[in-house]
C-alpha cells in the first residue's frame, strides 16, 4: 500500500499542479475581459457623441442640399451674367453722356452764375 499511496500522492500533486495552473489562467483570462471591458466602456460614450455628430452633419446636408436645389444656381448664374453685361452697356452709355457734356459752356455758366449769386450774397449778407 505504501506504493499505492506513493502514486496517489503523486496524483494528486500533479492535480493541484494542474489546477494552480487552470486558477492562473482563469485569472489572467478575468483580468484580460475586465481591462477589455474597461476600454470598451471608454470608448463607447466617445462612438455615441461621434454617432451624435454625425446625425447632425447628416440632418445639415441634407438641409443646404434641399437649399441648394431651390436655389437653381444656374438660372441664377445665367441672371447674374445678364445683370453683369447690362451693367457694362449702362457704364458705356453713361460714360458717352459724360463725354458729350461740353466742359467749357459748363464753367461760363458756372462763372455768371457766380458774378450774379456774389452781389445778392453781400446785399444779404449786411442784414446779419
């Protein structure tokens, strides 16, 4: 029997030595979930704000899109080009009227106004 006991002993230390092992590993096994479980709780309220900027950005460019067709920018393109050839032609005839105003006739007219406006100012003037 003492060989019997022997082998048993032997047995059951190559048992505990097996379940030494199997307690480590299922700790590092916990240890490993629970740092896994940590990070993922981290990450997770930064995913929900990303999630919540994007909705937004979603909800905004459908938005400036619905805005963008109503806007018809070609048609108001095409208006804007029109407004800026019109524009052109009006400076031109305006510049024309300018030039045909004769400077001189301009200045005799501006002087006898003068020599009439200047005495009626010093009649007016002696009334102050």
């Amino acid at each position: 029997m003492d060989e019997f006991q022997e082998k048993q002993l032997k047995m059951m230390k190559r048992q505990q030595t097996c379940m030494l092992i199997t307690a480590i590993c299922t700790a590092c096994t916990f240890i490993v979930i629970t740092m896994v479980a940590v990070k993922v709780m981290s990450v997770v309220p930064m995913v929900d704000d990303l999630y919540q900027r994007m909705v937004v950005i979603s909800e905004n460019l459908d938005h400036v899109s619905t805005e963008l067709v109503e806007a018809n920018i070609g048609e108001t393109l095409k208006n804007f080009d029109t407004l800026i050839t019109d524009a052109g032609t009006d400076m031109t005839g305006a510049m024309e009227k300018i030039n045909s105003i004769d400077i001189e006739t301009l200045n005799e007219s501006i002087q006898k106004l003068d020599e009439v406006v200047t005495p009626m100012s010093e009649f007016f003037g002696r009334f102050n």
